[in-house]
C-alpha cells in the first residue's frame, strides 16, 4: 500500500531501540550490518525518527523504497502471497536464508515462506555469516542489474576472504565486466561452459600484442650470481631434529613480526616473502596470491615446499588441497592450522 517508505541508518538495533521505542509503527526492515540498519513504516513517522536520530548523530538516507517492505504495513501483499499456489523443488543447492539468518534446512520455500519474507525483516548479515561460515565460498557473485548487495556485503566486514565480482556493475558496465568476472572464477578452478559463453560468431582468433618482460620482479628459486660479486645465501630450512624446542612453529609458541602471535601465519608470510622476494610489510593477512601478489603455478609449488620445511607438523599438503584455501594469505595460515589441528589430534 501507498504511504511507506525506508531510510537507511549507519547503527545496530540495539542503538535505535528507544528511538523505535517512541515510533511503533517504524519497523527494523533488513540487518545488512553491525552498523547498517534500514527501517521501514509510514512516511511522517519515517521523518520523525528520522529527524530524531539525525540529531543525535547517526547517519540517514532516504532510500528510493515506494512502499514500507518488511513491515506490517504489506499485510496485504502477504496474504495475496499465501492464497495463490506455490510449486516448490527441493533445493538444488545450499541456500543462505535471509529470512531465517542461516542456511536452510528442510524448509520449503513455499507461499508462506515468501509471505513472512514479505513482512519480517532480512537478516542479511546473519545469513551472509552462515555461508562464510558453513561453504567458505571463495567468490561471491552478484547477479543484478546494479551493484547492491556486493556494496552491503563489503561494509558488513564478514566475507571470510572472499572476492566480490558483479558481472554487470550498471548501465556502463560492458562485456569485459562478464569476461573478467568468468576468468577471475576460472583461475579459482571453475571450469566455464565456454560454449554458452560465446556465440560461434564471437570465437575468432586474437592476435596478442607484443610486450617486453618486466625486470622489476625476478621469479626465480635462487637471485642469479654476478661476476665479481659476492653471493647472498639464504638460510636453508633446518630439519625439524635440529631446531631448539622453544623455535618450533606451533600454536604453543609466540613469534614476534608480521603476524603477531599466530606462528603459523609468520611461518606463511616469511615463505610467501622469500618466493616472491616481497617487502614482509606488503604480505598481509589480507593479500591475494593471484590478485594482489601476483603468484603463478611455479611459486605455488615453491610455496608448498617452504611452507612444509617452516611447518613441519603440517607433514605433506598437496597442491590441490592448498588450492582452495590460496585466496588470500590469512586464508591459507587458517587452512594450515586447521591442518595441524586435525594431524595433533
């Protein structure tokens, strides 16, 4: 029904509850955040409390919403809902509920399923924790005409390490904005329909541009020796015999350096910055190995090797085993714990 409408407020719940208290009709609609609350209901209560939480020094926008969703107000939107006929499967895949705010379980979702959506609030944030928590996706694609959720999930904090990709960020997005989302995921190792990518028109040969390799960054196992000039060694690992007990990498010890007490993460940065040959302040726990780093399948072999020789209690971790994990360098150290933890066991 006409008369509603949302504003966006940069506060949890919990902020706004005596504001809400004095304005009963003007609903918490969605938690897309710690600090990111939309409320919804008629448009002078919306002004007041709008007014109000201004003063006090929140954050608001009016959002371009013509009606009050996710509020009482919808009750008719709700019943049309659960009096017309719902054909619903089985879920084909996980599904990340953000009516419930987790994953779906057995529930279908039916008429009445869509009618409480309707009128209860989204719980997005709480639904975006279940799936970093319970999938660990490494991408999270946005399918829609503009990039909206993608924005709300950066400012929630709670991606886990996970890359956002939109395929069409608006009306000036192109085709390479779907070219570059495919290839981001294909390097990940998904393996596209490249049939249905590309019409048999669009499959001709390019011809690539000629480039010179860059000097600025050497790739090698070991910095070639010049005439003349001494060669710098680096220490070799030691075997795991011939390390004191109190150097031995393991969540019992502390380490000092980038990665503060957590030695299985100074273990990764320090062999992440001996295969790149990094300054240790660019490697942090946020880096991406194909992104930020700049890794190729040469020195992610050379990083297993370096990261089993500094973490002897990880034993042997295949390549493909890693290969999830290499979103970022704080992703694999949690891998590689979890690996430790499993092997004390």
């Amino acid at each position: 029904p006409p008369g509603g409408g949302m504003i966006t407020v940069a506060a949890d719940p919990e902020a706004l509850a005596p504001a809400l208290a004095a304005e009963p009709e003007v609903v918490a609609a969605a938690l897309n955040g710690p600090a990111d609350t939309v409320l919804s209901g008629p448009l002078d209560a919306l002004a007041r409390i709008g007014e109000e939480l201004t003063g006090l020094g929140f954050r608001t926008r009016e959002l371009a919403s013509p009606y009050a969703f996710h509020s009482a107000l919808m009750a008719p939107v709700a019943a049309g809902l659960r009096a017309a006929p719902v054909d619903c499967a089985p879920d084909a895949l996980p599904v990340a509920s953000t009516r419930y705010g987790r994953m779906l379980r057995d529930e279908p979702m039916d008429a009445e399923y869509w009618a409480g959506q309707t009128e209860e609030p989204v719980l997005f944030d709480a639904a975006l924790g279940a799936l970093v928590r319970d999938i660990a996706p490494t991408h999270l694609v946005e399918i829609g005409p503009q990039p909206q959720l993608t924005r709300i999930a950066a400012r929630a904090g709670s991606l886990g390490g996970a890359e956002l990709l939109h395929p069409a960020p608006g009306p000036e997005g192109t085709g390479r904005d779907l070219a570059e989302t495919v290839a981001a995921l294909y390097r990940c190792g998904l393996d596209p329909d490249w049939e249905q990518l590309y019409a048999p028109e669009h499959r001709v040969p390019e011809p690539l541009a000629p480039y010179v390799f860059s000097s600025a960054q050497r790739y090698w196992d070991r910095p070639p020796a010049s005439v003349g000039a001494p060669v710098e060694r680096r220490p070799e690992a030691v075997p795991l015999a011939e390390v004191a007990p109190d150097r031995v990498v393991s969540r019992e010890t502390e380490s000092d350096g980038a990665g503060g007490d957590d030695p299985v993460l100074v273990a990764v940065v320090e062999a992440v910055t001996e295969v790149g040959g990094y300054p240790t302040e660019r490697v942090v726990r946020e880096a991406r190995f194909h992104e930020d780093l700049g890794f190729d399948s040469v020195m992610i072999m050379q990083l297993k090797n370096r990261v089993e020789a500094r973490l002897p209690r990880v034993g042997e971790v295949s390549v493909q085993q890693m290969l999830p994990a290499l979103r970022s360098v704080g992703s694999l150290a949690e891998f590689l714990d979890g690996v430790i933890m499993a092997r004390s066991a």
